[in-house]
C-alpha cells in the first residue's frame, strides 16, 4: 500500500512549485511589470492558493478516488473522460518540457559542451528509479529530505545576496507599471504556482486527508512566500532592467555573491535547484503513470512507465532552441489554456456539480 | 526479487553505455587551463581592437614542484595580445597561440584602453553578457591616458601578478571600485551614469612601478568621455559612499612664521542624499551630506576646547566640501553633461510621473537644473591634545620669561 | 507498527548433507550392544570420538560416549563418574542410574532424557557426554562443555571506548546471554533459541524485552529464522544477509555489535537482538541509516559533546563518500569556485601530473584501499611497517617522481581519516565502497554528476525498509520526537520522553 504523510505532502508540493517557477516564470514577470514584479508575485500567489483551494476541497468530496475516477463519478462516464483526456494532455507535454528546460539550464550554467542527451537520460533514469522502485512514498521521503535542503538554499543565496542589495532598485512602486502589466506579470508565476492542482492525484495516498489538504494549502503559501523573496532579492540586487534580459535572473544573482572565498559558488545552488526538478519530475511522473494505467483501466501502474519514459523523453528533444521550450509552451499552452482551464475552470465546475450532487444524494 | 531488480540492471547498462560511448565533454584538467588574472581591450592605430590577456602561470606564483620559498625563477605570469575586429576572434586568435585552454572563471580585473573606451565599448559589453564564463565579480578598470596594455604588463613588485594586485587595492577601498556586475547594471539602467575607477602608473624608481587609481573614467552612451580628478573622485566617492572615510586639510588660519595654520580631520561616518522636488514643472535638487570628523592635525593657534574655535572650523570645512560638490555638479552638469550622481533615478523615484512625462528630454533638462546644497560636519573628537603643542609651549615660554 | 511479510520465500541455500533419514530416526535400542555399534558406524574415522563402557556396582554396564575436545573430562572424571560409581547400589527398574541422575544427583549440571539416536547423535557433537545403560532404551545427556574453549571476556576490538565497561560478547551463546541478563535483570528480558543450520547445528538466539518490543516485530523475526534453509552458521553475517528486507544494498539493514551494553541499550528500547552461538557478533534489528553514526558512548558522554561528536561524524561520513569525487568535480569542471591562489597552487602542483585526475584519485583511493586492507590481514609486528612504508613511498616519493600531483594525497589521506571517523564498521565499508562510483559520475559530470549520484543514493536509501521499519525514519518519514537522538543527542530528561519504538507505516 502507498501511503504519504501530510508532511510528505507538504514538502512534495514546495519542491513542486518552488523550483520551476524561481527558474522559469521570473523572467516573462520582470519583463512585464518591471521592478513591481513582486506584485506580480503576490497576486500569483493569491491566486495559487485560490487554485489550491479549489482542488482541496474538490479532492475531499471523493477522499478516496483519484481525479481520473471522481470525474467519471462527478461528472459521469463520457464528460469525466474527456475532463481526464485535458488533464493527460497537460502531464504528458509538461513532463518532457520540464525535463527540457532542465536540461537547457544545465547546459547553460554548468556543461556547455556535455550534449543534451546524458543529461536528459540522467535525469530520466533518475525519475524512473523513484518511480519505480520507491513508488509514491518514496518520493514523499525524498522530497521531506531535499526539501529542507532546497530552502536551505535559497535562504543561503537570500542572506548572501544582502550585501548587494540597494533599495533604489526596486522604486518607484506602482508608477511605472500600472495595474495591467503588474497583471500581464502574474500570469506566468501563477501558472507555475498553480501546480498544487496535482493535489487531486494524491488524496487517495494520503494518511489522512484532510490533514494533508490543509498541508498542501500551506505548502503553496511557504512556496509564494519564498518566490516572493527570492523576485524581492532579484529586483533588489540587480534592478529589473538586466534581470529582465537574463534568461535565468535567479541564479545571475547567485553568480554575484562574493563573500570571502564564497565565490562563485553558483554551481552548487543549480546542483541543490536540481533536486528540487527531480521531485516535480518524479511526482509527474508518477501521477501520469497512475493515471494512464486508471484511464486505461491497466491494473499495474508501473507499467505504463516503461511508456511515460521513452515518450518523454523523444518529446524533450523536439524543441530546437531554448526560446521555444521555455517561451512558447508558457506562453501558448500554459498561461491561456492551462491556468484558466486545467487549474481554475475544470476543477471548479467539477467542485460545483459534485457539491450539488452529493447535497442532493446524500448517500 | 529478481523480477523485482531487472529492470533496473537494464537501466544500469544503458547507463553504461552511453557513459562509455560518451567521454567527459567538459572536464578540463586544471593544469591545462591558461588561467587568466586581467584582461583588457585596446585600440590599434588602423581601428582593430587588442585583445590582451595576462596569463598566470602557477608554477611562477607558488614556486613550482620544489616547493622553496621565495623568488621563483620563473616569472609568475605573461601578457600576450593579438588584434582583431571583434573579442571571439581575438580570443580565437589568441587560442591559437596557446597550449591550454583559455579559462576566465578566475578573472580579477578587466581593464579598458583610453582609446578603446573613447572610441566605444558596446562589443566588449555584449562579449560579457552572452559569455557564461565571464564572472561579476572581476572589477573594470580604465587606463588612465594610457593603453590597457601598458598596465597588463607592468609587474608589480609586492604581489607576483598585477592584476591581483589591482583587485587587492579596490577591494582594500582605495580606488573608485566598480565591479564588473554593477558595471554591466549601471550601462543598461538608463537612469545610471556608467563610472569606472581609472588607473594610472606610479614610477617609483628602484621599487618598480606602482598602481593609483585615483581618479574616475566618466562614460556617456558607452563611450569614454572624460575623467574625475583626484580631488573630485575624493568627494564623489565620499558622497557615493564608496570611500568610507577620508582626510581633509586646509588653511584656518593665515600661516605665520611659526604655524602654517592649518587644520586636519578625518572625515568618516558619511550620510548623504538627494532630494527634489518639481517647481514650475522643473525639478529642484538638494544634495544633503551629513559626516562625522575628527580632528588629527591642527597646526594653528586656535584653541580647540573653545566652542566658538570648533564651530568655526566645521563651518570652514563644511564650505569647503560644499564647494567640492558645487564643483562635481559644475563638470557633471556643463563639462560631461552626464549625471554622475544619478538625478534622474532620483526624481524617477520620488516623482515617477513627472518623470514619464520627461524622461526623453532629460538630456536637456539635465544641465538645467539648479541644485542647493545642505552640508553639515560635525567634529566629534579633537584628539588628545586640548590645543596645539607648540602654543601652549609657546605660553609657557612666556610666563615663565 | 506493521511489518510486511516478505512474500518471497527465503532462499534455499543448504546441500542436504544432513545424517540420512533412516539412521536419524531410530530409537535407542535396550541392548547396549546395538548401541555401541550404531554410534562406532555413525562415528567411524572420527578420531576425536571416545566411547568406552562403565561399570557401576550392583548395577548393569553402562557406555559413556563423547567427543574428547568438546567435554570437560576432567569433570567428568571426578565429578561424575567417580561419585557415581561409589555411590549407585540400587539396582531399580530399567535404569536406575538415569533416573538417579537426573532426578537428583547432579541438579546443577544440564541433563536431559533422550531416546533417540539422532538426538544422542547431536548431542554428542555439541559437547554433552551420552550416557547409556544396558537394558534400558533411554540414555541420558549431560552438558558438561569444556570451559577451556571459551576465551574470556575481553574489551571489544571493532567499537572501543574511552568510557564505558570494557567487556565484550565471546564465542559462547549461553556467556553472552549471561552478560545481557546481568544488565537487564528482569524476567521480561525474553530469550527464545532456535537450533539453525542443518550441518552446523548452531543455536540462534532472539533477546527481547517483552512488552516494549511490538509483537509483530519479534513475530516477523522468529518466522524469518525459522525459514532459514542452510547447512551452516558460523557468524551472524550468515543469516544477515539471508533475513535482510534488501537484499540487493551495501547499506546494513541490521546493526552489529559485540558490546553487551549496546545490545542491552537497544533492547531495552525495544529492538531484537539475534545472537548466534559460536561469534560475538550480535545482530539488532530493526536498525536504521542514522545509528551507523551512534555509538554507545554517546549516552554515556555529557551530552553537549555527543551532540558535536556526533555530528562531526555526520560531516566526515560525508566527506568520506564526498571528498575524492568533489575534488575531481571541483578541479576537472568547475575551476572557477577555487579561490585563486589556491588554484594556482593546484595548478603548479599538477604542473607535470601525468595522468587525468579522475584516474589518479581512482589509483590512489584503489591504492589507499589495498593498503588498509594489508595491514589488516597481515600479522600486528608487520601491518603497521607496510602501512608506514605504503605511505612513505606513495606520499613521498611517487609525489617527488611526478607519477602523482601532492593534492590527491592530501585529499586521499583525508578520505581514510574521514572514514574512520564512521563508528559502525559495516556502515564504513557501505560508504568507501559508494564513493567509487561517486568519483566515476564526478569525472564524467562534474558536481552535477555528484547530484546525480546523491540522487540515486537517496531513491535507495528511502525504498530500503528493516524489519517494516523506513531506513530513514525518523528523518523520512519525519517523526519529530525521534530527532532528539538523531540530529543530536538530547539531554537525558528529554530524551526519556521519546517513544522507544522508533520507525512506524505513515508513509
């Protein structure tokens, strides 16, 4: 039996949301509302924690039941399907683009010339081995050790950045850039923090379910408030004009630290960032496994990762550049389908019917 | 169990395989690395930029294998350079000449030719930013007056390669220091004037030669248009906050046969700030500096334990560093027409809409605007003499006769 | 706590080199004769076998059989036969001199009744004296072992301490029980043996404290014994491996210790102890990662100082399994984390190094091995020369050849320090055995290659289970009562607190 505890869950969803979104969405935020991105952030987080209320309190209405099957319970046979077919949609094309833009940073900051395909398969071997052999549990377990140590981390690059810091950077508030683009810019982040929404995959693992729902719910804020931090430190240290050009901002402020012979030491915060990948991987990983085999109602999970696997990681190699893995899929697919759709519309339809339906038979 | 264990021993021989069909693509042993300290670019005669790059060779710095203190005889590093249109191929060409591998992550300084820097830097600038070898922390230097190369080369005495020494003496906080991350921030923050410390040669004979940075290169539109002098970059690295503390002297008294009727103090605590305000659509700026002092040198006959005396002093030193500024703010605003003690990210800040409206014409309005100044200096401590040795002899001498 | 059953069954490792089945069965005949007869043939060519017959007054002849080394016959001389063959005359019934025997006589000595042969056969190979006697199809066996084959209780040689009893486990099952009982001295420090091994005949003993060790655990433990299928146990090793959750992992799954007071310790907080008869070694379970960095003298310690030795064995494990492959990692890829004038000197130093390093910190920590492992085998006057001129001509004079840089010995030289450092000798090997694919990733991959690794590591550390108990408990699962002795060691007033069962199902 797999079973995860509500601290499990807790730390499974920071690493989920803490990692990607420091290195993916700071960026299209910067861009967009200049030094106010951390408004941007705020308001993400805001609505982060609204999607992850929203897939709490639609995962306790059926504690035991995965999304692929409370659909089906909710929503009936056919339309349950097809909510579960969008979903499917969104696992199998984050996974290889997750693994793409890991595999491009590593190139970019720590082996130029190492091809792409190593790493990739580095990383998959890695997913496959947590999948496989620790299953959801071990993961959990994984995630309650690397979790310290990423926030570990990035409490270090917050306390060695102070030294940089200069307030100037980050006025004048509001001014220059107005309620549409500090909006503009909380559309990227929120659509990174919005990860909690995997939380439907995992009620039926957890010890207790309702405790782990309200885990969960503070996972998301402990993840806001260090993006919020770590977009704070990034505006305030370098301004949001360069860290607007970078493709990177968080770990271009790690390359600035300089404390005694701390000196570039950004390697090794891209080294701990990466374990922090690794989970998000492994839990997506796992939930598109176990939600295939319940799909396609196969009984052992574990095999379907033998075809999550290969397939994530052909479709890793198809983007040519890094622009197109990391700007168009967040800009194309994520920000206008997923958000509104996969993370806020779906899950609150379902929560209104399911409501309805279980106050009209309350059996 | 064995069921249980095979798809990982799959796993682990494609592992395997593409481990040994793969090599180590970029390990590079560390003795195979040209380590490279500083850096600079200058301008050739027919308008190619020089690349020169001061390599340490470590056998010349730590004494080799024998491990013997002292002078090595080896020489602890060497200068080459090569002409070229652009840094990659410089660096290309450079590449060519050598047995190892060019490595920048240890970098210390990076320093900009006269020449190089009045004709424009926007290719270096690019190089640095693209560059995932190209490390913040190195400081950027402008020769003053003189090739990048004529500094790259010199040795200097006390440290076996230059270019650390260069970086020791800024970060020691003598010499305007300005490294290589706030260099890159101040050129794209439009609201930033682009500063760097310039560096100039000292002879000192027998002892060799010796650095001085001591005056400031003054950048508008990436290009080199002028620097601070001594006095100036005092003041200016006083206000900026970038020189902690500091000696003033100057003339209190007329000089007599005795005295020469001066006054020193030891400028530190330093606080300053500006404020603007807009007045009939044009903004007002106050410069406000606020600083500690301690008096270290008083050769006059002014009695320091009267109140008056020290009132009198502060005023005089609080003109003088008025004066200072008004002079700053005179070549900022009428010779460079840069604004060196960023105005605009000020009045950006404190008046954000104001600023929308005229940011595009601030090049104009920039010189314009009148400043006030607000100095106040406060001498805390007069040291452990209440006057001066020689007039209190002087009395003495007096009563006794 | 729930334990899953292992639903594989435990693997058959035994040759069947068992006595046959017909002899094994038979029945201790009446005739003395027969008797004699079978156990000459079963015994045949066994030089150490003796059997002679006794006569006792107004009585029938009686046959004393035993293996010469294992009985005490010196005892058996004067404090057996002779009584008894001055004090008998009541010839009562089948056999009177059983009876007497071991209704009464010799109450302080270990007899029991036997009537088989197979059991006679037994008994005779671990050292008790068989006595027969005509016209009776009873024999009687007598434990009367030889005390000279048990060594004496000495301090331990693999977990010293400065302070703390110097006594260790010896060879002798019924000696090491002893020394648990005289530190539990309660009837609920439960032993229940086991005779293992289908050659061997080893007894196998499981000490518990009933009432804090869970049922299910003492369960689990006795069904797993008694699974095992194998010829011979010689040392607990033997069943460690057989009974393990894992098999397939360098990492201990059950911890070891000859030291009598931290088998007490663990069984007093509600572990198992398997004490297998003829080692010292004793086998706890369940264990977990973190008591491979305990040891016993920390609770003895003030506890300021077992927290920071603890933890400066927490660092140097790392550094054990770290250091050679950080080395390459950091010099090979990522050059610009070194302080200047330290890669400087590096660089000089690797100057004219011939080999990549990658390769020689793999000699070298090959060398180091080879090294540590000859002075062990080789005899004390001789060990400590070889290490001192292995050192002598590595450190010194490859270095002075330029076959190898000065670095990689200081980093070599620290690794070995660093790795005795590491309490629990089993953890040790786990950890420099590891490092050696560490170093190969860190050589192909730089510090992303050590992550990966690290990764890999801990998927494994967190799928392994002792006895149904996480290996990580209780930092993964996170228990936060069971921190107090694993970050640190609390002080006593808060660690008594704890709950004694650590490890747990929630997740």
């Amino acid at each position: 039996m797999m079973k995860i505890s509500h601290i499990q869950i807790f730390w499974i969803i920071v690493n989920m949301e803490l990692g990607m979104t420091l290195l993916m969405t700071m960026t299209a935020s910067l861009q967009a509302a200049k030094q106010d991105a951390w408004i941007s952030i705020i308001l993400s987080g805001c609505l982060a924690l609204l999607v992850a209320l929203i897939a709490t309190r639609l995962a306790l209405l059926y504690p035991g039941q995965t999304l692929v099957q409370f659909s089906q319970t909710i929503m009936g046979k056919t339309l349950g399907r097809i909510i579960v077919m969008t979903y499917l949609i969104q696992w199998y094309t984050i996974i290889p683009i997750v693994l793409r833009q890991f595999t491009d940073l590593v190139r970019a900051l720590l082996l130029e010339t190492t091809p792409q395909m190593p790493i990739t398969l580095i990383m998959i071997a890695l997913m496959v081995y947590a999948t496989y052999a620790g299953k959801i549990q071990g993961i959990g377990r994984c995630s309650e050790m690397l979790g310290p140590l990423v926030i570990a981390m990035v409490l270090f690059v917050l306390a060695t950045s102070l030294p940089n810091i200069s307030i100037k950077n980050i006025l004048p508030v509001y001014a220059d850039s107005g309620m549409m683009s500090i909006g503009k810019g909380m559309l990227a982040p929120a659509s990174y923090l919005g990860h909690a929404i995997e939380f439907v995959m995992l009620t039926p693992f957890l010890v207790n379910a309702k405790k782990g729902a309200s885990y969960a719910i503070w996972g998301v804020f402990f993840s806001v408030l260090f993006v919020l931090s770590s977009m704070s430190a990034v505006i305030l240290t370098m301004g949001p004009e360069p860290a607007g050009f970078m493709w990177y901002p968080f770990f271009e402020m790690t390359r600035n630290i300089s404390i005694g012979f701390i000196e570039n030491w950004d390697a090794l915060v891209v080294i701990i960032w990466i374990s922090s990948v690794f989970i998000k991987l492994s839990i997506y990983m796992f939930i598109t496994c176990y939600g295939t085999a319940q799909f396609l109602q196969v009984k052992n999970w574990r095999i379907m990762i033998w075809l999550v696997a290969p397939v994530a990681f052909l479709f890793s190699l198809y983007p040519t550049s890094v622009i197109e893995s990391t700007n168009h899929y967040l800009l194309n697919y994520w920000v206008p389908i997923v958000l509104p759709v996969n993370m806020i519309g779906l899950p609150l339809l379902m929560l209104i019917v399911g409501v309805i339906k279980k106050k009209l038979n309350p059996s | 169990m064995t069921k249980r264990s095979f798809p990982l021993a799959r796993a682990g021989i494609l592992m395997l395989y593409f481990i040994l069909l793969a090599g180590c693509w970029d390990s590079d042993e560390i003795e195979q690395l040209a380590i490279i300290m500083g850096s600079g670019f200058d301008l050739t005669e027919d308008g190619q930029i020089e690349g020169i790059v001061q390599i340490a060779i470590p056998a010349g710095v730590s004494g080799g294998k024998d491990n013997q203190p002292g002078p090595s005889p080896q020489q602890p590093f060497l200068t080459i350079s090569d002409n070229g249109f652009s840094a990659p191929e410089i660096i290309n060409r450079l590449q060519q000449q050598l047995s190892q591998k060019f490595f920048l992550g240890q970098r210390a300084v990076f320093v900009i030719g006269d020449a190089y820097a009045r004709a424009g830097i926007e290719q270096a600038l690019d190089w640095f930013m693209r560059s995932p070898d190209s490390r913040y922390s190195a400081y950027v230097l402008t020769a003053y007056n003189m090739k990048a190369k004529d500094i790259l080369t010199t040795q200097y005495n006390l440290e076996p390669i230059s270019s650390i020494a260069l970086k020791k003496i800024m970060k020691g906080g003598s010499g305007y220091a300005e490294t290589m991350d706030e260099f890159l921030y101040s050129v794209v923050n439009p609201d930033k004037p682009t500063l760097t410390g310039a560096v100039s040669l000292v002879d000192e004979g027998e002892a060799g030669k010796f650095f001085r940075i001591d005056r400031i290169a003054v950048y508008r539109n990436k290009k080199l248009i002028g620097f601070l002098n001594e006095r100036q970059t005092t003041m200016f690295s006083l206000f900026q906050g970038k020189l902690k503390e500091t000696n003033m002297t100057m003339q209190v008294e007329s000089k007599n046969e005795s005295l020469p009727g001066t006054t020193s103090i030891h400028i530190f605590g330093t606080d300053a700030s500006i404020h603007t305000k807009i007045e009939g659509n044009k903004p007002h700026i106050e410069l406000k500096f606020k600083a500690k002092s301690r008096i270290i040198e008083n050769l006059n006959s002014l009695d320091l334990s009267k109140d008056e005396n020290l009132r009198r002093i502060e005023q005089k030193f609080a003109d003088k560093i008025e004066h200072a500024l008004m002079e700053l703010v005179q070549v900022a605003q009428e010779q460079y027409k840069v604004d060196l003690f960023a105005f605009a990210e000020e009045v950006h800040i404190q008046h954000p809409y104001y600023w929308k409206k005229s940011k595009d014409s601030w090049t104009d309005i920039f010189p314009t605007i009148p400043v006030n100044y607000q100095i106040e200096l406060n001498i805390e401590r007069i040291g452990r003499n209440q006057g001066n040795i020689y007039t209190h002899k002087n009395q003495n001498r007096g009563g006794n006769g | 706590m729930r334990i899953r059953s292992r639903t594989k069954r435990l693997p058959d490792i035994s040759r069947k080199l068992a006595i046959p089945e017909e002899q094994g069965n038979a029945k201790i005949s009446d005739r003395l004769e027969d008797n004699e007869a079978a156990l000459r043939e079963l015994f045949d060519r066994c030089a150490d076998f003796y059997i002679h017959p006794v006569y006792f007054q107004q009585s029938e002849p009686g046959l004393v059989a035993y293996m010469q080394g294992l009985v005490d016959t010196q005892s058996l001389d004067f404090d057996l036969l002779e009584p008894l063959l001055e004090q008998i005359r009541q010839p009562d019934g089948a056999s009177p001199v059983i009876k007497a025997i071991h209704n009464a006589s010799f109450s302080v000595v270990h007899t029991k009744t036997i009537t088989e042969l197979s059991e006679a056969v037994r008994d005779i190979t671990s050292g008790s004296i068989v006595l027969m006697m005509q016209s009776s199809n009873k024999a009687l066996a007598i434990k009367l072992q030889n005390k000279n084959l048990n060594r004496a209780v000495e301090e331990p040689v693999t977990e010293a301490v400065i302070r703390g009893p110097h006594s260790g486990f010896i060879e002798n099952l019924n000696v090491n029980i002893a020394l648990l009982r005289v530190r539990l001295k309660t009837p609920r420090l439960k032993v229940e043996t086991f005779i293992l091994g289908d050659v061997s005949h080893t007894v196998v003993a499981v000490a518990y404290m009933e009432g804090i060790a869970p049922n299910e655990l003492i369960e689990e433990v006795k069904r797993r014994l008694t699974q095992i299928k194998i010829d011979v146990i010689f040392e607990s090793g033997h069943i460690e491996e057989i009974i393990s959750d894992v098999r397939y992992t360098p990492f201990p799954l059950m911890q070891m210790s000859e030291r009598p007071d931290t088998v007490a310790a663990l069984i007093y907080e509600g572990k198992a102890a398997i004490i297998v008869d003829g080692t010292p070694m004793v086998n706890i379970v369940p264990a977990t990662f973190w008591q491979g960095f305990q040891i016993v003298e920390d609770y003895y310690n003030k506890f300021m100082f077992a927290t920071a030795f603890r933890w400066l064995r927490f660092l140097f494990a790392l550094l054990t399994l770290l250091m050679p492959s950080l080395y390459v990692a950091i010099t090979t890829f990522h050059q610009e984390m070194i302080p200047t004038a330290l890669s400087l000197s590096i660089a000089a130093a690797r100057a004219a190094a011939p080999f990549p390093t990658m390769l020689e910190t793999l000699m070298m920590e090959i060398i180091f091995e080879a090294l540590r492992e000859a002075g062990i085998r080789l005899p004390t006057p001789i060990g400590p020369t070889v290490s001192i001129v292995g050192a002598l001509v590595i450190g010194q004079a490859a270095v002075q050849a330029g076959i190898i840089s000065a670095p990689i010995v200081i980093v070599v030289a620290l690794t070995g320090i660093s790795s005795f450092l590491i309490p629990k000798v089993n953890m040790n090997l786990a950890l420099r055995l590891l490092r050696f694919p560490v170093v190969i990733m860190a050589g192909l991959f730089g510090l992303f290659g050590i992550g990966a690794a690290l990764l890999a590591l801990l998927i494994h550390l967190v799928t392994l289970r002792s006895f149904g108990v996480p290996y990580l408990t209780p930092i993964a699962p996170f228990q936060a009562s069971g921190l107090w002795d694993v970050l640190v060691r609390a002080p006593w007033w808060i660690l008594r607190k704890r709950p004694h069962q650590t490890g747990g199902d929630s997740g």
